[in-house]
C-alpha cells in the first residue's frame, strides 16, 4: 500500500482541482502531441517548441503571481487547499517533473532521427577542420564584436541579467594573485543572433547551437587568466503583474506591489534553467543573490537543448518546408448561398451567417470591412480590437474609412499579453488618421470580439453586426477554432450599438435581450440557466448542459454545476486547458464528464448550450468561465436564435463528442487519458469539419 504524503492528500481531498496544477497537465497533453507517431519529425518539434514557450509564459505569470504572494507576505490557499509554501513546492515538483520529460522525448525520440530526416545538430567538436574554420571565421567577424563579459566583484555591481536569454556564468582567476580569489563575469548571447550556425553538407544540414559556438572560443574573451568552468543558464523573471492574474489577490495590493517594483530595474527571478555540470560556487552565489531554492532550479541534461523555441528555426528552413503537411483549404459555409452575389451586404440583407474557422475563412469579415471603407453608404464604423495581424488588412481598411471621412470608433486593448507593442503601434495610426480610438476602459481588458457598421440604404439606416469568439486577426484564425456570426438583425443590432454605447461613452443599458456581458450579470445569468436545468431534471422533466470552453475556473459556476450533476443533469463539458471541476466524483459530480481536445488546431471556440426543455438555449461568444471573464474584462455571449445556426453550434459539440483522434478524458483525480475507441472509425474534428452538410446538422443532437 502506497502513503500520500500531507500534501498529496490535501490535494486529491479538495473538491477543485489547482488551476496551476490543471495548466501543467494541458502542457503535457500539448506535449504528447509531440509523441504522436503519425507526426513528421518536424510537427513533432512544432509541438516540443510549443510546450517550452507555454513554459517560459507559465512560469513568468503563474509561478510569478505565485511568488507575489510570498515576496509581500501576503496570504494564498490554492484551490487544492494548500498555503503559498507547500503550493510552491507542489508546483515546483510537477514542473520538473514535466522538463524530464520534455528532455527525455527530444533525447530519446526526436534527435536519433535527426539524421535520417536531412539534418544534425552538432557540437564544434563533431564538425570537420574546413567546418570548424567557418565557425571560427563566423565568430571572429560576428559574434565576438557583439559579446560583452561583466565581472561581478568589488568592484563591479551585479549586472542585470536579461529574461530568457542564454548566458555564460564563467569562473576565472587571475594566476598572479597571491590569494584565491575566485570572481565570476557574465556573457549574455545577444537575441538577434540566430539560434543555430548553419552548415550545409551534401546529404544533411548541420546546426550548430550558438552557445556551443561562444563556448569552443571562450578563452578569447578571458585572456591571460585561468578559466575555472563555464556554465551556461537562462533565468525566467516574474512577468507582468496584472489583477487578472492573481485572481484572488487585492486591488490595493496590487498598486502598492507596482510600486515597490518601480524600485526595481526587472522583475524577481523564478526559474534558473542550468546545464547539470554546472559550477557550484557560481550556483551559490546565484541563488542567494536571488533568493531561490533548489526547487528553481531545472538542470539540462548536456545531450538536451536550452530552450526549444529554437527549433523553430529548423521547423521553418526553406529546405523542409513540405515536412509539415498543408492545411486544408477553407470551405464556405453551410449556410453561405453559393453563384447567387460575392456581395457580403446582399447577402446579410436576407440571412444570417454562422462561421467556423479555420474550416470557414475569415475573408468575408474582412472583405465586409474593406467594402463598407469605400462604400458612400457607410456612415460609421465601430469595432473591438484584442490581437491583430502583424500586417492586418482590418487596419488597412479602417485607415481607408477614416481617409474616406467615415466615423470610425475603435477600442484598442492594449493590455493583450506579449501583443502590446503591436497594438499600441496599429493604435498611434489609427489615431492619426482620425479614427477614434479609446485604450481601453479602466482596469478592465477588452475581450469581446465586437464589429458593427452603419450604413443607409435608401431611406432606412442597416446596421451589419459581427460577434465572434476569436480575434480580428487573420493569422490566428487559419489556426484557431472560432465561432463568428454575421447578422443584419434589428434586436442584435440593437444591443451591440448599446454595447458600444456603454464602452464609448457614460450609458447604464437596459437589459439586452440576446447578448450575456461582462462586466455585470453574466456569471448570474449563466448560473440562472444552470439553476433551470437543475429545476427541470427535479421535476423530471428533459435537461442536459453542454458548454465548450477553454478554462473553467470561476468557483461559484462549478458549485451549480455540482449541484446540477447532484439534481441529475447530464453535463457534457470540452474544456480545453485548464479546468478545475473534478467530473465522476460520487456524490458531487457522477453526471459530468470532461473532455479535452488538443491537436493540430487550438481550440478557441465558446459555445454554451442548455437543453431548456426541448427549446434549447445555445450561447456563443469570448468569454471563458473564469473570475477574470466575469469581473475584470468586457467580454460577450451573443445568444444563437436562427433554428439552422443554433443547429450548428449544436453540431459543433456533437463532433467533439464524437473525435477519437485528439481527445483526452479529465479523470477523478485531474489526470487525463486518451480516448481510445477502436470498435469505432477515426473521427478527426479537425479533419470533418471540411465535409460537414447541412443535413447532419439538421439531425444532430446532444441529448
């Protein structure tokens, strides 16, 4: 019989499940990804390098909102029960666990078959006189310009160290001092060097990691002193320090934390990435200079590799640019007439239009914004903005509207996470071009995906409504699955405009009638919806819950939900990454099951459906059930009324019912387990979705 230790067992005892813990096991299903034996070599990297950018993001805001509470001495009890100290060792534990396994895969399953898939990564050492001569020449006429060692003595205060670069620790002592006196300089590995040195030989490519380049002619920067080791690391900082993501940290704190950090030239150290032969001496002195334990620190192993976001560079090499297989090409939509007019105004004047990307393309978005900027009909544009394209036809046509002297209003978030650059950029010249453009409102980040656009027909005003779950970003939505939909309906209209009205201006709406917001009543109006499931299944009466989502997290809806399953509703539940209900435990959730659905598109769809006694009630929309959707974000469920839409929403969850090939099933206990069903032929959402017919749509059904 195996003891859990104090912690294991708190634990497994709680009734929700760590919100860190249950991102640590995402990132392992991105990861077995990675493991698929269908995958070429380079999706298998795709996925690696995926999870170890999931990891750096982890780690600057999960553990570093974790680290918030302990530097401040503030008080934290995480969802499995346990205090700030005994969390930081549990979450600690689970990430090293998950590196193991990351450098196990890349060692034992990827780089044995580097060769026979055209290319090497190699050490100095392995390469040839002739190769060991370009590198030497590449060093000397580039790198070795671009290096710049700090000591740290005495003399020289610590240097500030730059988040997730590599960095050589180097050990030296000067032969001539009568005393052994040991000191330690620092080399950081410039970020606009290429990750690897790149070689052609006949039959293969030779990478050669830049690191391995510096280290072979380190001396070179140390002369005439002893060189005692060189060890190569890379620190992880706390990242951004935002209300939304200490879900249960105080406003007031906050700013005082803000604060104190302005004292600050960076954010405090919560990870040393390390090769395991590393110096002790230095180690010391780095995790008292920054306060960390063993715990923080991650070792990698010499036949690993430092940062697998490097691979991207093999990934995308002009030479193996047919080794990751072509998307599909979007299909139009169901519902989208086909030979009638390439029109999007004609076409909404007389139907909706529901679109599933990326099997749907995002073109008629677009091409409806492009139309209405040169259109002399249009007379005000509105539009919410949370990530854009790096060169995005959205600005292009807005800038074309505004030149065209329409209204053009437009609420940029400039908060959206490691976008912030580019959308304070796109900002500046929408503003510039007359645009009115508001940063955001207060402290709360701009989530919803909202368009609307006026325009006069004749004598009559229309206005054309876009409401979505993803981004007004063409890049992501070839990647992305998301959930458009395109109206010219008075009462949408009418409560977008209204919508719009709250965000630009000082207006208290009245109650909209097909959209759920946030900030506001949205939590209570889902929980609402919930509560008559609930009352339904009691009087016996049809019911039955189905939500697709990316996170749940918020505590009060997973509380209705317990009591719904206790109530004897049937709850069907596609979480994609974290999700902190436990399904099948007896006596509070035997009627839920969870699902998680991760493959070569991520899932980004919201759509929320509730069986309402044979009418159903089917939501689509941006936000996620988290605290930070409800209380701290504009966010919007648009309520789906056409019988054919709703129909396929509702057909949307019957095929993530029905994958087998990119499933997972949430266990008890937080573990997840691939759906296996072999009885059964391979249903591949990400794949059927191009063949989808109006006829099973029409038949589809979920309880």
């Amino acid at each position: 019989m195996v003891v859990k230790d104090r912690i294991t067992s708190l634990v497994d005892k709680s009734n929700y499940i760590s919100r860190d813990l249950s991102w640590l096991k995402f990132n392992c299903r991105v990861l077995d990804q990675s493991k698929k034996e269908f995958r070429t070599v380079f999706e298998k990297m795709k996925f690696l390098a995926i999870t170890s950018s999931n990891l750096d993001e982890f780690c600057m805001i999960r553990i570093g909102s974790l680290y918030n509470y302990i530097d401040y001495g503030k008080e934290r009890i995480d969802y499995s029960g346990l205090r700030e100290i005994p969390f930081k060792k549990k979450l600690l534990a689970e990430t090293q666990a998950f590196v193991k396994e990351q450098s196990d895969h890349y060692k034992n399953n990827l780089k044995p078959v580097f060769s026979e898939n055209g290319f090497l990564i190699c050490k100095v050492a392995d390469l040839d006189k002739d190769e060991q001569a370009k590198v030497k020449n590449y060093f000397k006429k580039t790198i070795h310009p671009m290096l710049t060692p700090m000591v740290f003595d005495t003399y020289h205060t610590f240097p500030i160290l730059m988040n997730k670069l590599l960095i050589f620790g180097v050990v030296t002592h000067n032969p001539e001092d009568k005393k052994d006196l040991r000191k330690l300089s620092f080399v950081q590995i410039p970020q606009n060097i290429p990750r690897f040195y790149e070689i052609e030989r006949e039959d293969h490519i030779v990478f050669v990691p830049i690191e391995e380049v510096i280290r072979a002619y380190m001396h070179k920067l140390f002369r005439n002193i002893e060189v005692i080791a060189i060890s190569l690391f890379r620190i992880t900082r706390n990242g951004d320090f935002t209300l939304e993501e200490s879900d249960d940290i105080e406003a007031n704190f906050l700013e005082e934390m803000k604060a104190k950090l302005k004292t600050r030239r960076t954010g405090r150290v919560v990870r040393i990435e390390v090769e395991s032969n590393y110096n002790k001496w230095m180690m010391k002195l780095l995790k008292s200079r920054w306060e960390l334990d063993d715990d923080n620190i991650f070792k990698i192993d010499d036949n690993s590799l430092f940062d697998y976001t490097g691979l991207w560079q093999i990934i995308n090499h002009s030479e193996f640019k047919d080794r990751i297989p072509s998307p599909h090409r979007p299909v139009p939509p169901v519902t989208y007439p086909v030979g009638t007019t390439d029109n999007v105004f004609e076409i909404l004047q007389h139907q909706d239009i529901l679109l599933h990307h990326p099997y749907n393309s995002i073109t008629p978005v677009i091409e409806l914004l492009e139309i209405a900027a040169d259109d002399p009909g249009v007379l005000a544009i509105k539009l919410t903005i949370y990530r854009l394209a790096k060169e995005s036809r959205i600005t292009s046509a807005l800038l074309t509207a505004a030149e065209n002297g329409k209204h053009v209003s437009v609420l940029f978030e400039v908060k959206a996470r490691f976008d912030e650059e580019n959308n304070i950029r796109e900002a500046k010249r929408l503003q510039q071009a007359g645009c009115f453009v508001i940063y955001g409102i207060g402290s709360f980040k701009t989530h919803t995906k909202l368009l609307l656009i006026v325009r006069k027909e004749g004598q009559k005003v229309t206005r054309y409504v876009h409401m979505s779950s993803g981004n007004y970003n063409e890049d992501t939505s070839r990647l992305y699955t998301d959930l458009g939909l395109l109206t010219t309906d008075d009462v949408y209209a009418h409560d977008v405009s209204e919508f719009f009205n709250v965000i630009t201006g000082h207006s208290l709406p009245q109650v909209y009638k097909n959209l759920i917001t946030a900030p506001g009543d949205m939590r209570q109006q889902l929980i609402d919806l919930i509560q008559i499931e609930a009352k339904n299944a009691q009087e016996g009466l049809p019911s039955g819950i189905c939500i697709k989502l990316n996170s749940l997290e918020d505590k009060y809806v997973i509380e209705e939900l317990y009591k719904a399953s206790q109530a004897g509703v049937l709850i069907k539940l596609v979480v994609r990454g974290i999700c902190c209900l436990r399904p099948g435990r007896a006596g509070l959730s035997e009627n839920i099951s969870v699902l998680s659905i991760v493959g070569d598109f991520l899932e980004h769809s919201r759509i929320f459906y509730f069986h309402n006694n044979g009418d159903p009630r089917v939501y689509g929309g941006s936000a996620d059930i988290m605290v930070r959707s409800f209380e701290r974000r504009l966010e919007a469920l648009f309520l789906l009324c056409d019988v054919k839409l709703k129909q396929q929403a509702i057909n949307i969850l019957v095929y993530n019912q029905k994958d087998n090939m990119n499933t997972y099933i949430m266990k008890e206990d937080g573990n997840y387990v691939v759906k296996k069903e072999d009885e059964k032929p391979e249903f591949n959402i990400h794949k059927e979705f191009y063949n989808v017919t109006m006829e099973e749509i029409l038949k589809a059904k979920l309880f």
